[in-house]
C-alpha cells in the first residue's frame, strides 16, 4: 500500500483525509501489523485510484 500511495504522491495524512480512515490504522497496515478488511480495502482503493486487487495482493503477500 505503501508503494501505491507514494506512487500517487500522497501523505499519509492525505490518504486519511481522502479516504476517511485513520491515519494510526494506514501506519499500521503500511507496517504490516495490521490487515485491513476488505470494505477498508475498498475505501482504499477508491482513494488511491487502483482497483482492489492491487491492495489486496499486497495484504495476502504481508501475511
């Protein structure tokens, strides 16, 4: 998620505001402490311009 955020050229303050998420919890997944849930992963994607998959081949690859 990371790589696709920084890509986009988004903070991580950004991508909280854009999405509505908190900003612990995108740390948080980024770190690989956390998964998100696959509605999350939705909102995520919808702020980041990609398609789903793209986060959630990223959260399995974290597992």
């Amino acid at each position: 998620m990371q790589l696709v955020r920084e890509q986009r050229g988004l903070s991580k303050i950004r991508l909280a505001k854009t999405s509505g998420l908190d900003r612990r919890s995108l740390a948080r997944w980024e770190a690989g402490q956390q998964t998100p849930d696959l509605r999350t992963i939705g909102r995520l994607a919808d702020a980041l311009g990609c398609h789903p998959t793209v986060l959630i081949e990223w959260a399995e690859d974290d597992q």
